[in-house]
C-alpha cells in the first residue's frame, strides 16, 4: 500500500481547486500580534511557560490568518474572539489527542457548560476553561445567547468526532470510509466557526434557517471538503503521531489496498462530488423569503473558508514542515497541568 516517492503536497495543491475567490482581513498582521503576545506569551503564558520552543510552533502555526482568510470583511472587534475560538482549536485539539476517550467526556461537558454560562471557570479542571469564558463574554457584545448556544452545540459536535477517533486510535483499528468521513466531519473542527459568521455580519438567523436541510447540508459538505483536503496535508503530521487510523487517505488504502496515489485520487473525486453538490445547492437555494439575501451572503461567506484555508496552509510548517506539537510534549502538559 505504500508509494513513497508519491509528492503528496504537490498532488494536493494542484489538484484540489475551488471556484470561490481567495479573501484576507487586513487585521490579519496586527490579530497575530495579540495572539502572539498577549495571548500565547501573556494571558495563557502558564500552560506552555517552560517550554518556549513549543510556544515558537504555534505561533508559526498563524491561527490570526487562518481566521482573516475565514472572515475577511470582520471588524477587528468582531475578529478578535473569532481568533481566540481558532487558538482554542489548536490548543485544545493539540492537548487531547493523546487522552483516553473515556476522560475526554469530563473535559466535553466542562467545555460546553462554560461556553453557556452554566459553570464558573473557578468550578472548571480544563486548562482552557478561562479562554472559553472569555469568548463568551465577548461574542454577548454581538450576538444573543441563543446564538452562543448554537456555538456551543456545534463545539459539543467537534467533541463527539474526537471522542471516536481516540476509539479507532487506542485500538488500532481503521474505521470503514463512511464511519470516517462521520466522525471527521465532526471533529475537523469547522461546525463551530460556521456559526461565526453571523458575527462578521451583523445578522442574527432564524431557527428555521439554521435548521433548514439544505443550510445542514451545505455545511456539511465544507467540513467533508476539508477533511478531504487536510487527510492529504497532514500525513506527515499524523504518521509521526500515530494518528493514521482516522486520517481518510490511510482508511481508504486501508479499505481498499490501495497505493498512497490512488487512495490520493479516491479522496480527489470524492472532494470534488462533494464541491459539485455544493455549489449546485448554493445557485439554487430555497426561498427563505425576508432572509434571501442574508443567506446568499452566508453561504458565500462558508465557500470562502475552503479556499481561505488552501491558500493559507500552503505555507504553515504545522503541515509542511516540523512546526506541530509532538505527542510526547503534549502528553508531559497534560499530567503537569
């Protein structure tokens, strides 16, 4: 099943396309600035305090760009907690990939009840309940609870996806394709920033838009899109930390003995099945009557995300390069903390 001399990154980047125009913030520079120093150096200083290399690594991993490429008209206001939700990501995403699933769920239900209100950080044992209760009080100052609430049901979702692959993983144990696709859809991690994008605009959607089929569906298919996309980029990552068993391309050489290229070219169609049922739903959406415009406006602001995120991974160590976490540090935090 190996392939070797196969270029995955050059597979990946010139052959993964998407029709929708590539976006920045020009907030960009001065958010990496806050998440640099103020945050990553200052405010959550302790948790990786003795270890300054690992802090370098997430700074190259530039999560204030990821988020402009994400939301490019966003005032800095507006910016700000959607970078600290993309630090969270990282971080918590990071800290947890080596846990049993069995203490994961201590650390789901802490998340969400603190992203509602429900639990005082001073209650809470996670190491990222503070950063949580900050994005709270500031995602109030533009959005109700209801939508913080949907936020944190999307947060509970990404919870669920890594409580399955951490299953797969202790077992060493490959899931089929279509229970992978499931579970990565889920812990790609891309359901709680969607919600965001009523930040960025102003406008607060109905119940009966979020929870409309074809709103559900589109959704869907970015997070699928980009585990497509990120299983090819981040091979190298998840050889070196064992985490091959929920990486798509290695469950399709699994599943169907296939070479790296081929199981390249298996996850390429499948992507791109997935990119022509997204952009047929989105010139022929529903009639949402007074909200026709809004809606447009956020499903173009959600095909942004797929070739936001391509052009700015192109050039982050996290996945081309040895600017990740290893396992190992990542463990030692964990019983230190």
């Amino acid at each position: 099943m190996n392939n070797e001399n196969f270029d995955t990154v050059k597979f990946l980047y010139k052959n993964f396309t998407y029709p929708f125009p590539v976006l920045k913030n020009p907030q960009a520079d001065y958010l990496q600035e806050i998440t640099d120093e103020q945050w990553i150096d200052g405010e959550y200083l302790w948790i990786y305090k003795n270890n300054p290399e690992l802090r370098k690594k997430y700074k190259k991993t530039k999560t204030a760009h990821i988020t402009a490429c994400f939301f490019s008209i966003a005032s800095f206001e507006r910016l700000k907690p959607m970078g600290k939700l993309m630090l969270w990501a990282f971080y918590n995403d990071d800290l947890y990939e080596q846990i049993e699933a069995e203490y994961l769920g201590d650390v789901r239900t802490q998340s969400t009840a603190i992203l509602n209100g429900e639990m005082e950080v001073s209650a809470s044992t996670i190491p990222l309940g503070g950063m949580l209760a900050s994005l709270r009080q500031e995602l109030l100052q533009f959005v109700p609870e209801t939508s913080v609430f949907r936020l944190s049901q999307m947060v509970d979702r990404y919870f669920s996806g890594l409580e399955a692959e951490l299953k797969y993983k202790k077992n060493e144990q490959f899931p089929t394709i279509s229970e992978c696709i499931a579970l990565r859809e889920k812990s790609v991690c891309l359901y709680p920033f969607m919600q965001l994008i009523e930040v960025e605009a102003g406008i607060v959607l109905p119940p009966e838009v979020h929870e409309h089929p074809v709103i559900q569906r589109l959704q869907a298919l970015i997070c699928q899109m980009t585990v497509y996309f990120n299983e090819i980029q981040s091979l190298r990552k998840d050889e070196a930390t064992g985490c091959i068993y929920y990486n798509m391309v290695k469950v399709i050489q699994n599943e169907y003995k296939m070479t790296l290229e081929e199981a390249c070219l298996e996850s390429l169609r499948l992507h791109n099945e997935g990119l022509e049922e997204f952009i047929s739903l989105q010139n022929s959406l529903p009639d949402f009557g007074m909200w026709n415009d809004a809606v447009v406006n956020w499903v173009h602001s959600m095909s942004l995300f797929l070739s936001g995120w391509k052009t700015i991974s192109a050039n982050l160590d996290r996945y081309n390069g040895t600017a990740f976490p290893s396992a190992l540090e990542l463990q030692k935090k964990l019983s230190e903390i």
